[in-house]
C-alpha cells in the first residue's frame, strides 16, 4: 500500500510528539488527541474484532487546521490505544482537508472509509470557497489506500438548489437487503439546512441525492454530521446545527445539537418529525456518531468540545487539545432519547462508599469523598415532604480558587451547570441551564468525571450535561450544599482504568 510523504511525516511526527505527553496529563478514560488538534468523531465502527475510533486531527497544532484523520482501536470502548494516523489531505481533490465520514467493512473483508474531500478554490468574484465532495478509501484497519475515482459524489449528485459549499459528513449503513446508504449535510445556497440521502449498491456507485428532510430555517443553519437510523419502530435524526438562536432552556445560541425522532418512509426517502429535543444540554458538545455494537447496542460518541468554546486557548501547540465524550448507549422512551454511559464503565470501578438518606442543610463533604476520576450516584429530595429546599448544589473539582458545579432550582425545575471559576481564563461560555424535571420530588444524578470534563446523567439519562473543565489538578474535593434541607442518596466510586 502505497503511504505519502504528508502522511509518513505525521505518522512520525505523532509517534515522537505523543509519546512525549505523560498520560497523568490525559483524561484517564476518554479519548484525547494523540497530539495537537482534534475535532469530530469520525468512522466509529467494529472491525476485525475492535472499536475504531477516527478523528479530525491537526496534529502540528493545537488549533484547528488541515484536515488529517487520527486513528484509535478498543476492546471494550474504554480503554484506547492510538494506531497511525489514517488519512492526510495529501490528494488534489483533498488538499484543504479530510473531512468527517464513517467506516463500513465490505464484503471482501476490507473496512471502507467515505470522508469529504476539501478544496479551496478562488471564485469568479474573488472570494475564496471550499469545494466539498465525498471521497473514498480502502484499508485493513490499519492502512488505508484513497480510491482511484475519487472524488465519487461532487455537486453535480446533489439534488437541485443544494450548494456545493455545504455538501459534508457522509454517514454510511448498510440496508437489511445489503445496499449501502449515505446521509450527508447539506445547504441551500442561503445555508438552510438539508439531510440528504444516497444509496448505492456497492458502496463506490452512488444514485443522485434526494433530500429527507430540510429545515426550514426551524433550528439553525447547517446540520453538521447528520446520523440517521431506526430505535425500535421509530427513526433518529441526531445533526449538529450551526449558528442556533436560543428557545427556552431547550436551545441555545450557537452551534448546538439536536435530536429529532418520527417517522421514515423508506419508499418515499421522507423523514417526518414528531419529537425534538437537544441531545446535551452542557457546554462542549457536539457532533455525534453512533454505532451499532455487536450486542446489539446504538452506541453514541460526540466531540466533548463545541465550536463556540474554542477560540482564543493558548496552549503549548505540541501537548494535546480536544477529547471525546464517554460512550453512551442510547435508547427512546416515550419520545425522548436516553444516554446511559456503556455498562463497559462499570469494569474500572473501584472502592465504593455509600450512604444513606444523609441530611443536608448548608455545605458538607463526605469521607472519602472526593477525586477527578469518579463515578458518583446522587439522589436527593427535600429532607421535610412539606417544605421543598431552595437549592441543592454540588462542587466538584474543588480547592483553592477553584470549583465547578451544578445546582438544582426544584421550585424552577432547573438545573444549572458553572464554571466560571474552573480556572478557565477565557472569557467564553461557563454557564448553562437546562429543565430537568424531579420525579415525585426526586432528582438523580450521575456524575462521571474524568480529570479534565464532567458529564451529568440526569434522570436515568432523559438530560445530559457536559463540560470540560481545565481545573488544576490539585483541586480534588466534592461539596454538597442545601439551602433548606435535602435527603441524599450517595454511591461513589473511582475510576481506575
Ligand atoms: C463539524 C465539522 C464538520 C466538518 C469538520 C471539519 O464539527 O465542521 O462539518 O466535516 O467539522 O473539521
């Protein structure tokens, strides 16, 4: 198989520089950059008896730059180990980046990667646009070889009034009679979204696109990384709009995630929505992939970082910058997606502690509870039936002047994320809410945290909550408070990969 040089001088360059980060200085169970820059998830896939897990990857820097696709495998989705990276923009037709795709294994064995090519080109007018189109390319889980007819679906495939600007993050699946189809994002030339749908009876020849679904300038622009597949006898359109305006507590400013779920009609390629619902109410999330486990599980992924969190760090442009979520496998109840992290997790556990129906009025700690590597089990409700609690706070990643937390408004039903005083310097986003209805006077909470991100499971996972959080590693201790008096269950363990 023949490697280009682009890609050889990264491959190099990523096993000296990565090696070079300590691994205390990683998160310990979540997916980091093997060096540099990292963005989606791309090509989540099962092959040859492992987890693969792609990613956009700009391993020279820790901003975003040109497009290559890191590379890690899994057993168990919790554990990773890097492998070279897969892809570099090193073609004509890609040589502004390798944008996101998936994986498919073929019927000879080989795993198939569709990723979008990107060229920048100088229009007529003199404004520079990228020229996106879907690309093909055909490995061993290991190497990877760009096919030959490259690039396979360009403009010309889209249905009509689609720009070729916006044409990006080819999803493919394979059809229970073995065709293979792909939903792309797509734009009108005013960039209200489209998902646009292509089948193909061998993966490499495709029909014309025909559009689903398209948005109607409901939420946001363009829906970014669209995966759409059956849960039970409904169907999920999981994208990641840009450029949202805010709704509620159910839809915020700025490039966002959302959930549709409804009806499929195969024959007509039509998808009609009935629910709708953010998928993480949290700050960095975004831009999701699902798989399919060989158990039979809809496991998810996203970036555990959003674009509009990004800008402006400083960091060491050699150490390592962007993480992925944990796993979650998701499911729909009643209309409504659910994430649960992957049962794999509950492997690393160790050293539970548990107490009881704990009082708490004003701030307290537990014994032996504290750490970053955590998995906690919260479920409170006011200590008196009569006289609901005020507020309910828990600080984590606590000490000296630092402490991120989340607190509860039972009166509001509102939960709030802020961490502002996590350390961070920037002067971006640290606070968000979501409505998070108790459940006869109950609220449940499981709070994963993994060094450098917390996520919350809210309710058996019916909200998730997710922010990274930059805090200096001394800072280890957990506070409760109430302000009235709560009733706490409490479950701790660590997580020891
Ligand atoms: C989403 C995204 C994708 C694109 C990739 C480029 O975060 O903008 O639409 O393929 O990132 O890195």
């Amino acid at each position: 198989m023949k490697t280009s040089d682009k890609l050889l001088k990264v491959r190099e360059y990523e096993e000296e520089m990565g090696n070079r980060i300590p691994k205390e200085d990683r998160p310990a169970f979540h997916l980091s950059s093997r060096v540099g820059w990292m963005n989606d998830p791309n090509g989540f896939s099962f092959y040859q008896g492992k987890y693969h897990l792609f990613y956009q990857y700009y391993p020279y820097n820790t901003v975003w730059g040109p497009c290559h696709w890191g590379h890690a495998v899994s057993e168990d989705l919790i554990h990773w180990e890097y492998l070279p990276a897969a892809l570099a923009p090193d073609e004509e037709y890609d040589a502004d980046g390798c944008f996101s795709g998936s994986a498919v294994t073929l019927p000879d064995g080989s795993q198939m990667l569709i990723y979008t090519g990107v060229v920048r080109k100088e229009l007529e007018d003199g404004g520079i646009r990228e020229i996106q189109h879907q690309c093909l390319a055909f490995g061993d889980g290991m190497h990877y070889e760009k096919y030959e007819g490259n690039p396979i679906l360009t403009k010309q495939d889209l249905p009509e009034d689609c720009s070729p600007y916006d044409f990006r993050d080819p999803s493919i699946s394979v059809a229970d009679d073995g065709t293979y189809q792909i939903v792309t994002c797509c734009g009108t030339p005013n960039r209200d979204a489209r998902i646009v749908r292509f089948t193909s009876p061998d993966a490499i020849n495709w029909s014309r696109g025909k559009t689903v679904i398209q948005n109607n300038e409901r939420f946001g622009k363009v829906w970014e990384c669209p995966d759409l597949f059956r849960m039970g006898d409904k169907w999920v359109l999981l994208c990641s709009p840009m450029d949202m305006l805010p709704e509620g507590f159910e839809y915020h400013n700025g490039n966002g995630t959302l959930c549709l779920i409804g009806d499929y009609d195969e024959s007509a390629e039509v998808f009609t929505p009935q629910h709708d619902q953010s998928i993480d109410y949290g700050i960095d999330f975004y831009a999701t992939q699902t798989i399919v486990t060989p158990d039979g599980r809809r496991i998810m992924m996203a970036w555990m970082q959003n674009w509009d969190t990004t800008p402006g760090y400083r960091l060491d442009p050699t150490t390592w910058f962007g993480q992925m979520t944990v796993p979650r496998e998701l499911s729909v109840r009643d209309g409504r997606l659910y994430q649960w992290p992957v049962r794999e997790l509950e492997e690393i556990r160790q050293n539970r502690i548990s107490f009881e129906n704990v009082y708490v009025s004003g701030e307290m700690e537990l014994e032996g509870v504290r750490g970053r590597m955590v998995d906690l089990e919260i479920s409170i409700r006011s200590a008196d039936p009569e006289q609901v609690y005020e507020k309910f706070t828990i600080k984590f990643a606590a000490g000296g002047r630092y402490y991120t937390m989340l607190s509860y408004h039972p009166r509001d039903q509102i939960m709030k994320i802020d961490r502002k005083f996590s350390g961070s310097r920037r002067a971006i986003i640290h606070q968000r809410r979501a409505l998070v209805p108790s459940q006869n006077g109950e609220i449940r909470i499981r709070l994963l945290l993994d060094r450098y991100s917390a996520e919350a499971f809210l309710n058996e996972g019916a909200q998730t909550i997710t922010a990274n959080l930059y805090t200096d590693m001394g800072a280890q201790r957990i506070t409760f408070t109430a302000q009235g008096a709560v009733s706490m269950d409490l479950v701790k363990y660590d997580l020891v990969p």
